[in-house]
C-alpha cells in the first residue's frame, strides 16, 4: 500500500482509512495463505516418489541374489526418479511465473514454431498411446511473449491431450486468427472433465481422478503452469469439455503483427 495514498486517504476520508488496511491485511494474509498451502503440498507431493525411492533401495538390498528381481525394483526406481524431476521442474515453473518479479523474457514470438516445438516434444508420447496428433488452423500468427514459457504451456494441454484419450483418438492443435487476439485450441476425444471438476482442474495440485491421474503419471500441476503462463501474457485460458466426449482448452493471447516496424522495438522485458 502506498503510504501517500494512505495519508492523502487519512485526510480526506477519515474513517474508510480503517477499511483499507484491513482489506490490505486481509489480502496479505491470503497470500501467506497461499504460499504456506504451496509449501506444504510441494512437501507433501515430494514425499512420496523420495519414499518409494528408498523402500525400493532397501528391496534390492535384501534382494542382492535375485537379479530379475533387482532389475525390477531398480527400473522401478528409474520410473520415480523421472516422476522427481518432471514435479521439481513444473514446481519451479509454476514458482518462477508466480513470482512478482519472476523472469518472464519477452520478444516477438511465432507461434508457428511454438505450435511445431509442442507437437515435436509429444510424439514419442503420441506414438506409443497411439493418438493422433493433428496440426490445423492458421498460420503466421505472432504474440509477445516468451517462446519458451509458451512451449511449456501448449505442450502441457497437449500432453493431457494425449494422456486423457483412448487410443486410436485423435488431439488436434490449432491456431485461430480473431483480430486483436489469437487462439491456441488444444482438443482431444478423450475422457472429458466433469462441470465440477473443470471449476478446480486449474488449481494447484488439483487432480480430477487422483488415482487414475496417480497412475498416469500426472503432478496436478500442468494446468495452474498453462493458467499462469496465459495470465503473464496478457490472455485467459477457456476450457469446453463433455465427460466421455472429449475436452477443448483454448489460451486466448493477444496478438501482435510482426511486419510492424515497431513489432521488436515496443518489445520489452517485464
Ligand atoms: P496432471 O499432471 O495430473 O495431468 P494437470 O494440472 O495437468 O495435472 O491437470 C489436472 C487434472 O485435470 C488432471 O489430473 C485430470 O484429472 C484433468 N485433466 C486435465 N486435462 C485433461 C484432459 N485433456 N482430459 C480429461 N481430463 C483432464
């Protein structure tokens, strides 16, 4: 709170001055709020593959004379390690963008090799669920942003996509042209996310099946990455989905036109 503000407020409105601070305090304690939540479920969420990490250690232990068996428990092993680092990079993710003054480098950004970046990234993942991955929409369209943190983003929506869906379904990604905006459509014919459950599929650690998305491999942590990443770009995220159809997320970003000649100059660090 600006205490200018506060004092030129004192003077001039006597009483509501009581009022402002404690929304101030009110929303400093949410805040705290929030951060503790954070820290405790990243706690909590790391917890668990560190533990299935050492209970598996000791099996090969004790199981030093069995070499099938110690094949087992240390791919087993293998499997939690990857599961560690994919959580620690979406939590410094998810951390980085919530940041204030988290590091977000903006330049002029297309999202053509955006588009081709996230499909690329996923097709190994495509390939052995057997989905489909269609590319469709227009091209040449260009935002300001951070090429990066947008690949991260798309590439989440396309890797729910694919873990989501029966094989032999299709995921389309498309880019829609909507004058001053620009679409990014992910959708897929998968499970779809019931109408309670797409109120909370943003939020942190939020898993709409937890044993299902448990098994599947998932952090409850890639849509609150989308959600930020849009917001730090100035767009919102839209989400249709019917269970047993199939679900649609659509980031909504504005769009810049890059044969401006001032496109690279308005350019700025945020
Ligand atoms: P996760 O890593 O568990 O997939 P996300 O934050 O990416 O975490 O998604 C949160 C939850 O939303 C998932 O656990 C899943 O239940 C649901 N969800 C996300 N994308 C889809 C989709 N394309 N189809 C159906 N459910 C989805």
């Amino acid at each position: 709170l600006d205490p200018r503000l506060v004092s030129v407020r004192a003077s001039t409105l006597g009483g509501q001055l009581t009022l402002l601070m404690i929304r101030d305090v009110t929303e400093q304690e949410r805040l705290d709020q929030m951060r503790r939540d954070f820290v405790a479920n990243t706690s909590h969420e790391l917890k668990t593959p560190v533990g299935a990490v050492s209970l598996l250690a000791e099996a090969i232990e004790s199981a030093a004379d069995d070499p099938a068996q110690v094949r087992i428990f240390a791919s087993r092993i293998s499997a939690e390690a990857t599961r560690l680092a994919q959580l620690t990079g979406r939590i410094m993710s998810l951390s980085r963008l919530q940041a204030s003054d988290g590091v977000v480098d903006f330049s002029v950004v297309a999202l053509d090799e955006v588009i081709t970046a996230s499909i690329e990234g996923h097709a190994v993942q495509a390939d052995s669920a057997g989905v489909e991955l269609v590319r469709g929409g227009d091209r040449g369209a260009h935002v300001r942003g951070d090429a990066q943190i947008l690949i991260e983003a798309v590439g989440n929506l396309v890797a729910n996509a694919i873990l989501y869906s029966p094989r032999g379904s299709r995921v389309g990604v498309g880019v829609t042209i909507e004058g001053e905006t620009v679409e990014i459509a992910v959708s897929d014919q998968g499970i779809g996310i019931t109408e309670s459950d797409r109120e909370r599929v943003f939020e942190r650690f939020y898993r709409a099946d937890e044993a299902r998305s448990r098994r599947t491999g998932g952090t409850g942590l890639g849509l609150s990455i989308v959600k930020h990443a849009t917001q730090r770009h100035g767009g919102e995220v839209r989400l249709w989905s019917r269970p047993g159809r199939g679900s649609t997320f659509t980031m909504v970003l504005p769009r810049i036109d890059a044969t401006a000649p001032d496109a690279e100059k308005k350019t700025k660090k945020k």
